[in-house]
C-alpha cells in the first residue's frame, strides 16, 4: 500500500517561504505545525501497519489533521 505524504511541504509546496518563515517568527504557528507534523506521522504509521489502531481512532486522527491543515493554511495566507 502505498502512503500519500501530507507534510506541509508536499501540501503547499509554492508556499515553503512563508512556512519557514512562521514556523521562525510565530510561536502558534510553530505548535500547530509541530502538532500537525506529529498527528500526520502517527497517521502514516498506522496506514503502514508499523502501529495498531481502531478505524475510528485513524479517522479522529486524520479529521484532526484536516482541521490543523486549514488552520495552518489561513496563517499563511495571512502572512
């Protein structure tokens, strides 16, 4: 099975000047995009089989990382 990658990077690929940046200057930014990196590795595990988990424990997690990617994603429009 292959796995998708969902790192902000490979997400916003054109806008990796202003995640540097933030990630730098905003200290929200900085936790929210270590949280997300975190909850996306933990989902990639899963979907590797490398960790066990309940169907609904992966979809709560990916749900989460779509809210913290839209969050994310209107900071750096902002910026």
């Amino acid at each position: 099975m292959t796995v998708e990658h969902h790192d902000l990077h490979h997400e916003f690929p054109d806008m990796a000047d202003q995640i540097r940046d933030l990630k730098m200057k905003d200290r929200h930014f900085s936790r929210l995009f270590d949280e997300y990196h975190d909850i996306d590795r933990e989902v990639r595990n899963i979907e590797n089989e490398a960790e066990a988990a309940s169907d609904e424990r992966l979809e709560a997690l990916k749900m989460k990382r779509v809210h913290l990617k839209d969050e994310l994603f209107a900071m750096l429009q902002q910026a």
